[in-house]
C-alpha cells in the first residue's frame, strides 16, 4: 500500500510496484492532491502501466534526439528540414517534461508562429515533426510517452504557381555567374531538384553515350534515373570537364564553385541577384523543376515518361506541378473554337430534309426558297 507524507510544505507520496519503492512529489500543499496522485499512480500500477513519473522524466531535448536518430538511422533526406523544425520548436517546449506536452501547449506554439508570419505548410511540418517525436517515443521499450496529444493541423494552400516562361528564363541565365549556368540550364531542361544537380558526379556521367544516371538512394524518391542529354546539355558537361582539366584539377562534382575549388554549397545569394539583374522578380530555383514539367508536358512528351525524367513518384504531386496559366486557357478557348468551326452541321426541317452549307446550319425550308 502507498502513503502520503510531507517534506516542508510540500506533499509526497510514496507507492511499490514490483516490490520497488517510488517517490513522487505531489507538487502541491493540499494532501487532497497528494491522495489523488497516490490513487491514479496506483490504478496505473494494477492495470498494468508504469506509473506516470517514468513520463515526467523524459524532457523534451531527449525525444528530439531519438527523432533525429532516427533519421540518421533510415537515411531520411528530410533530416536538414527536421532539425530546423526542431529549433522552433524548442521555444515552445524546451526543458518540458512529456506530461507537460499537452494539447493547450501545442495551440499556443500554433498562435505564436502565426503571428511571427509563419505560412501554415511550415507550421504543420513542425508540427508533424513533434508528433513524430512523441509517437517514437511511445513505441520505445520501454515507452518513454504515456499518450500521444491531439495536434490540429492547418489547412494548407499550397498549391505550385511559380514558374519560367522561356524568355524570363533566358534573362535569368544570362544574369547567373557563369559557373551556375549550367545548373539553371540543367534543371530547366530535366526538372531535377537542386540537390540532385548540385551533388552529381562524374562517375554518374557517361558522355560518350550521352546518359547521366542517379543510383537508387541518391533520389529522393529512392529510385534509380535515367536521364538522356541532348546537344545542349551534352556540350555543357564536356565543357565543364573541359574546365577542369584546364585548372589542373578534376573535382568529383561536375558543378563546381566560382573558383572551382569543391562543389556548390549555396547559391541563394548569386540567385537573388540575378532575378533582381533580369529583372524578373522574385523566383524560386524550384520553379525551374515546376517550368521543365510544363514544358515536357506541352511538347507532348507522355506523362507518364516526363515523371522518369523529373523523378516525380506520385501522379499527384506531378499533377500539382503541371501548371496552367491563362495563355494555356486562351489557348484551349481558341482550339475550341477552331474545332466547332470546323465541324459540319444539321439541321432538320419540316419535311425532315437537311441541308447544311460551310459548316452552319440553314432551315430546309429557306434551302427550299433558293432552290
């Protein structure tokens, strides 16, 4: 059986499980709360649960180490964009213990990055990273969460409108250094994400035959590409090989810094610029992987080939990023209209013969009078 007992003005209470004494402070002067914590540690005990104060030891810091390891450990590509999330969030609940990790606590992170301007899409991902933190954390052995808090998430609008059109996109190559034309280049034409341009070796090249491949694992999506180079593509590969060789040393990337001393870290800065040279606005690089989707889609490439090349997984995703905008709706209203004028008509008169001239329809009686 447990007891309650007093340690200054402070209530305790004292239980066994498995024969082991535990100690727990009430937090509180009543012993009213003492006598309820006693009784709910207790029943938790004989349903078979460990007592709540194995949860109140864990803190926030250590469930976000696990959810890093755990991405380490299965090699997520995400794991930058975690730990980011991770940061916000320990405004909020660094140093708390996991019974303090409680819905009313989400809700007050939520308001708190709405009014530092936070887009929603940034704040579910936060938000999914501290909801996974806690279900890992459930699943240990033993569990390190007692139960995992409701967490609301945000509507997104997070639908794709940024891209190139070709002239906007030939200002911005001409404005880019040079070693970084070849990257905008590569993924206006391919689609393929910044991280996967920007890390491509030369052992994935094989220029006699035109073909760069991705290995499965070096994509997000895990699987392996192909991508075949035309002229263009091709002849900027072997310059940048050109290059290389010139300045006496062969990097592993085929992309390389301005002085060409290892391979492009950030390019952000050089990019800002140049949108603000073209005169172009605010661009993203990402709008060149949405752009090279469009336009593989518009030259009547199949679908199902274009998604090969870009390395979209889901037809979903690639749907969001083939873009319409309102040249492609005027243009569908003129090829309906050239469509129904082309087409020939009937009309039935009150003898029920037809007559039909240039495509429009004409009464049979008025073709009667002419007649």
């Amino acid at each position: 059986m447990g007891s309650t007992y007093k340690r200054g003005n402070v209530w305790w209470i004292k239980y066994y499980r498995h024969g082991k004494p535990y100690r727990e402070s009430a937090e509180s002067h009543k012993e009213a709360d003492a006598k309820a914590l006693l009784k709910k540690r207790e029943g938790e005990i004989v349903d078979g649960k460990l007592p709540g104060i194995y949860f109140r030891r864990v803190k926030f810091e250590e469930l976000a180490d696990d959810l890093l390891r755990d991405y380490k450990i299965n090699g997520r590509k995400s794991l930058e964009r975690a730990e980011v999330s991770i940061d916000h969030l320990k405004e909020t609940f660094g140093g708390l213990r996991v019974p303090q990790i409680t819905s009313t606590k989400i809700n007050q992170y939520i308001d708190r990055r709405l009014e530092e301007c936070a887009a929603n899409a940034t704040i579910n991902r936060e938000l999914a990273a501290l909801k996974r933190m806690l279900n890992i954390g459930a699943r240990q052995t033993p569990p390190k969460v007692d139960r995992v808090p409701y967490i609301q998430m945000l509507e997104e609008n997070n639908v794709r409108k940024g891209f190139f059109e070709h002239a906007d996109f030939l200002a911005l190559r001409e404005a880019l250094p040079d070693h970084l034309k070849g990257v905008a280049t590569f993924a206006y034409k391919t689609g393929w994400r910044r991280s996967e341009i920007l890390n491509l070796t030369w052992d994935r090249v094989d220029l006699q035959n035109g073909v760069v491949r991705l290995e499965a694992g070096e994509t997000k999506n895990r699987e392996a590409r192909n991508c075949y180079l035309d002229d263009e593509l091709k002849k900027i590969l072997q310059e940048q090989q050109k290059r290389q060789k010139a300045e006496g040393r062969i990097m592993p990337y085929v992309f390389t810094s301005r002085d060409g001393s290892g391979g492009i870290k950030d390019l952000r800065g050089a990019w800002k610029k140049a949108c603000e040279d073209a005169k172009i606005g605010k661009r993203l690089f990402h709008d060149l992987r949405r752009t090279a989707v469009r336009n593989m889609v518009r030259a009547g490439i199949p679908e199902r080939v274009a998604m090969m090349i870009s390395g979209h997984k889901t037809r979903t995703v690639f749907d969001r990023y083939n873009i319409v905008n309102d040249e492609d709706l005027k243009a569908a209203t003129k090829k309906q209209a050239e469509y129904l004028e082309s087409q020939t008509g009937t009309a039935t008169g009150t003898d029920g013969r037809v007559k039909v001239i240039s495509g429009k329809f004409e009464k049979a009686e008025k073709a009667d009078q002419k007649e």
